[in-house]
C-alpha cells in the first residue's frame, strides 16, 4: 500500500474494562484508513470484572500475518501492563531498535530504568479523573497521546472514534474528540520525542475490510447462503451467533439459542433434513458433548458444518486462551466409522472463505464439515482485501477476492434434491416404486436427497443401519455395501476436491535445509519464520494445508521427500497433525515441535528451533520452546 517499507508493533496493556481492546480496535481501523496493512492481536482476561488485558497491534505497508514476536511501543494502562511486558522490555539492550514504554504514571513508577528503553510517563487517570471527568475516557485520552507521539494521522483516528460512537450521540462524539486532544496537548506541552519511530504519510485507501475472526466465520456462512444456525454459549465462539443474526434474519433465514450444545446440533440436523443450510458452531468441551450427534450426522448423511472455535483444555481448561488441540476429536470423535471433512483457518481471511468452502464440502458430499478456528483467531482481526459475492446469469454466487490458498474464485455449491422428472429411467425408485435414498450403487457415494413431503420421494432417516429405501437393515451384504457407499464419499473429495486446499505451498529446493507443515493460526506465524530464515541464506519450503482431514498421503510425501527434514509446529501437546501423518502417510521422521501454554508461538521460537534443528543434524522426535530457550514457556 505505501511506498516506504513500514512495520510498527503497538502493544496497549491494563486492565479489562478500562478500553484496552478498543483502543486497539481504533488503532487497527486508523492504520486501514490510513492506507495500511493491520493485525490486531487480542488477548481477554478469564474474570468476569477486571484481570489483565492486552491489544497488540501490528501496522504494516505490507501484508502481515502475525503480531511478530515482540512490540515496538508499549502503552500501560497499569503497572501491572509493565510487569507483564518486562521479559521483553530487559531484551531491549539485546537488539538494535530501542523500546518505547509509554505508561500511566499515576499508577505506575519505574524502579529502574532500562538499557534501550525510552519512557514517556503520562498521568492518563489523573488526566481522565480530573481533567475529563470520566475515567472511561482514559483509553480516548491514550490514543492522542499516541498519535501525537508518533504521527498516526489525527483524522484518521477522529474519524473511526465518530464512526464508533456517532450511535450514541453528537456528546458522546464530542467528549471523545475532547480526550483525544487532551492526550496530544499533553505531550506537546510536556514531553520531549526521543524515539525513531512514526507513521509514514497516509496513503490512498485501498478496498478492504477489519474483520474479526468468528465475524468472518458468519459473513462466509451467509455467503455460502446458510439457513438455519443453532448454538448454546461457549468461549469464544458465541459471537459467531452475534455476528450472523442480523443477516440471517434479513435473508428469512432462523437462529436458535439451544438448551445445550447437544440440542444445538439436533435441531441443525432436524433444520438440514428439512432441506436448509444449517450449521452450529461451538467450542472443544460442545464438540465433546456433540458426539452422539456428530455419529448421526455420519450414518443419515445429513449435510452440517460444525464450526470449532478451539480453546485450551482439557475440561472446561482456559476458556479464554488459544490452543490447537481439537484435531484429534474433529478427526476421529463420534462412535463407528464414517467420513467427514476437516478444515481448518490459517487468518481471518481464510475463514471467511473456508466458512463457504464448508458449506459447499457438506452439501455435495451430504457430511459433517468442522471448519476449525481457534480462539486467539475468533477475535483477532485483520485488514483484508475485501471479498466480492457476486450471482450470474445462471444464478449461480460466486465469490470471489484475493483467496490466500490460492484459488481463484468459490461457486457456492448446494445440494443435489431428488427430481422426478430428471430420474425417468427410475435409477433412485425400486421396482415398487419406492424412493432408495441410500442406493449403494453409485460411484461417487452421492445420491440426491429429498426435502419432506415431496410424495416422489419418501422415505424415513434413523440412526439404524438400513437398505436403500431406508428400512432397518443389519445383514452382513448390506452392512458392507453400506459403508462402502458412505465412504467412496472421501475417495471423491480427495479426487475431485482436495487439491485445492493444498495449494498454499512453496519450494525453494529439492533439497532443502528445511520444510515446514503447519496448520491453523500457527501456519500464519510459521510464514514469517519461514521468510526470516530464508533472508539469512536457508532453504525452506514450506506448506500450510487447508484440508486436514481426509489426508491425500501422496501430496504430503512428495512435499516431504524435498527437505533434508520436516518440522510441524502447532499448538497442542501430542503434535496432533504430525501423529496423524504418522498413522496416514509414510511419513514417520517429522519433528514435532509444539507450545501448550495458552499463548500462540511467536516467529522467533520456529526460526530459533529451525536453525538449531538444522545445526544439530534433527531429523525426528518431540521438542518445545524450551529445548531451544532452557526456559519454561519459551521466548514469550
């Protein structure tokens, strides 16, 4: 977007309830009006009142894909934000570009005074206390202290504080724009600016969007033309049901708040067999109790996309930190045998186009569909470019836009309904005339559903194994057959389908220093690894699919047999991808490498473990941040 290489890390830290993350929203929306790339990392406490909070904004000329492995600038809202940060502050002495700490001095005194650490107290309560009147402007009061520091365009902040708060009134407006002024005359009239960094010039505006992750979750399902959406309250995925509402309700579409999450997925299953799009979305302790259900799914072979927004466990574990450890029980949860499909979100982007990808995966191939986010991805938000739904001539939606997996446009797939007038040769009627929804028959494992009540096509659904006209059944011939139909499904998804979610791949050498498979919010850090040992003379290629379950075995073998060895990092203690590449593909000498902290790698963490894998010959095993740090949660 702009034309001088820019990349600035702002981390705002205090307590909850005092506009941490909105602070860092508004920071987000001005770098984007401003002409900038942005990524918003954030980070809620667990208590319902007060705990620590922190937004951590990157603002970039170019796309970026994580929050880097540190900040540039620090603003405490408390001393309690320096004592979180102070790891990073003492590493300042370690690196070339000093650290700014900008802190409420009302609150807070530094002990000491650190190597390459350039302070700037503010009394930002005592300014919104005495001054303003109202202490929740201290958070208004912080931006102008921002923006007057390091140049971030005034208008642009103004104008996304009027965008927030014009619902509220021409005072509201106005008492915002009062603290901000307040925090910029405070620093002209007492500080004195002693650090390199500022904001370039705005640029011109670019067509993009600020979205937050589960907020692209329910605009991608919308586009997919989803119906129906069913969900109990869970961190962090109630507010994909937020999110959706106001749309679905627009388009005659329903939204349930079920009992339980076991309810919420019945009723999108009673909402598909009644011909809707439907779906649910939860968290890990909903994907447990969904099992049952998640089983019958499989064996009527009811279209459902189940949204996994992952969070730490086991149990209900840290509901408010990020994890990765759901893949085992999205891949292999629910009793007997029976196919489903895995997706699983590298970015906020990705999950507004994977939401439509899930969409059309279950209404083709009539599966259970989890589309796998997490939390720490669920309400980071991002700066896109902005995606386009377009309908054709034929009625066909197209959406399209700059697809980060590398397709380039998604035709919105609905399911095959059963028509009478398209069968005259009675394929899908038995010789009584009866409709044979499960017929065995078929090479691809589809056959067309029927919406109830259709008098050319009844037929009843059960949890029972059946023939194809849908009577209880259990003979050994028919079993086999059966099971057989319901998975030539997966044979056709990985034929005709899975190549596109493996495009997101890059090749330096047949034989390079190192190849990297990640997956979900990890993949995004990973890239950036990945660019950093490439600039100190590496080779590293690199893969990040998007389709986690089925495996295509051969893709991810020719991949690896073009590096000297694979490294898979992600966020769960057992290395759950890697293992599953164990048991699926030849592949048995990966390296795990994985964090389980509740907090998210940081680039510095792959690119350390990569070189010391690299120098010390590693060819397989199980590793942490604290093989390469000696400590125990690692760099962060």
């Amino acid at each position: 977007m702009a034309n001088e290489r820019f990349d600035l890390v702002i981390k705002v830290g205090g307590e909850g309830g005092e506009g941490v993350i909105t602070a860092g929203d508004f920071l987000t929306e001005t770098a984007a009006r401003a002409g900038y790339w942005a990524v918003n990392y954030k980070s809620y406490p667990a208590e319902i009142k007060g705990g620590y909070a922190q937004s951590t904004v990157r603002v970039s000329s170019e796309r970026v894909y994580s929050t880097g492995d540190s900040f540039d600038i620090l603003c405490a809202f408390n001393g309690e934000a320096v004592e979180k940060n102070m790891v990073f502050l003492k590493r300042a002495k370690e690196e070339s570009k000093p650290k700014v700490l900008v802190y409420d001095s009302t609150d807070y005194q530094p002990v000491e005074e650190l190597e390459n650490v350039i302070y700037y107290p503010v009394p930002l309560s005592e300014l919104a206390k005495d001054v303003m009147k109202a202490y929740i402007t201290k958070n208004i009061i912080a931006l102008g202290v921002l923006s007057e520091l390091f140049e971030i365009p005034e208008k642009s902040i103004k104008d996304a504080i009027k965008a927030k708060f014009m619902r509220k009134g021409e005072r509201i407006v106005e008492m915002n724009y009062k603290a901000f002024d307040l925090g910029r005359q405070y620093v002209r009239e007492n500080l004195k600016k002693v650090d390199p960094y500022k904001f370039p010039a705005p640029q011109e505006p670019q067509d993009v969007v600020i979205m937050e992750g589960n907020q692209a979750v329910a605009k991608g399902s919308i586009a997919a033309g989803v119906q129906f959406y069913a969900a109990y309250p869970i961190t962090p995925a109630t507010t994909v049901g937020n999110y959706i509402v106001n749309d679905l309700i627009k388009r005659g579409g329903w939204l349930y708040q079920a009992e339980d999450e076991i309810s919420s997925l019945g009723m999108a299953l009673g909402a598909s067999f009644a011909g809707k799009k439907a779906m649910t979305a939860t968290s890990g302790p909903g994907i447990s109790l969904m099992s049952e259900f998640i089983s019958y799914a499989g064996i009527t072979e009811l279209p459902i996309v189940i949204v996994d927004v992952q969070r730490g466990g086991p149990g209900t574990g840290m509901p408010t930190k990020h994890e990765q450890a759901d893949l085992f029980i999205c891949a292999f949860g629910g009793h007997g045998d029976f196919p489903r499909a895995i997706l699983a979100a590298t970015t906020v982007e990705d999950n507004f186009y994977l939401a439509v990808e899930a969409f059309n995966l279950a209404e083709k191939y009539q599966i259970p569909v989890f589309l796998m986010t997490d939390g720490a991805l669920a309400i980071r938000s991002e700066v896109f470019p902005t995606p386009k739904v377009e309908q054709r001539e034929d009625g066909k939606i197209i959406v399209r836009g700059q697809i980060p997996y590398g397709v380039e446009e998604i035709e919105v797939v609905n399911r095959w309904i059963y028509n009478p007038e398209e069968d005259k040769e009675g394929r899908f009627k038995s010789p009584t005339g009866r409709f044979l929804r499960y017929k065995t028959d078929t090479p691809d494992g589809i056959t067309p559903m029927a919406i109830p009540g259709d008098p050319n096509a009844i037929h009843a659904i059960t949890g029972l194994e059946r023939t194809e006209n849908t009577d209880p059944r259990f003979t050994p011939e028919i079993r086999v057959k059966q099971m057989n139909k319901r998975f030539r499904k997966l044979q056709t998804l990985l034929r005709e389908d899975a190549a596109r979610y493996y495009k997101d791949m890059r090749i330096d050498s047949d034989n390079a220093d190192v190849a990297i498979i990640s997956w979900g919010l990890t993949a995004s850090i990973a890239r950036e690894a990945a660019k950093r040992l490439r600039e100190q003379g590496y080779t590293v290629n690199e893969f990040y699919p998007r389709l986690l379950w089925p495996i295509k075995a051969e893709v991810f073998e020719e991949f690896a047999s073009k590096a000297k060895r694979v490294i898979v990092p992600e966020t769960n203690y057992h290395g759950q991808l890697a293992f599953i590449l164990r048991a699926t593909t030849n592949l048995k000498d990966l390296i795990s490498y994985v964090a389980y902290r509740g907090e998210a790698f940081i680039p510095k963490e792959i690119e350390d473990f990569a070189k010391m894998a690299i120098e010390k010959d590693i060819k397989k095993g199980w590793f942490t941040p604290s093989d390469v740090y000696g400590t125990v949660v690692g760099a962060i």
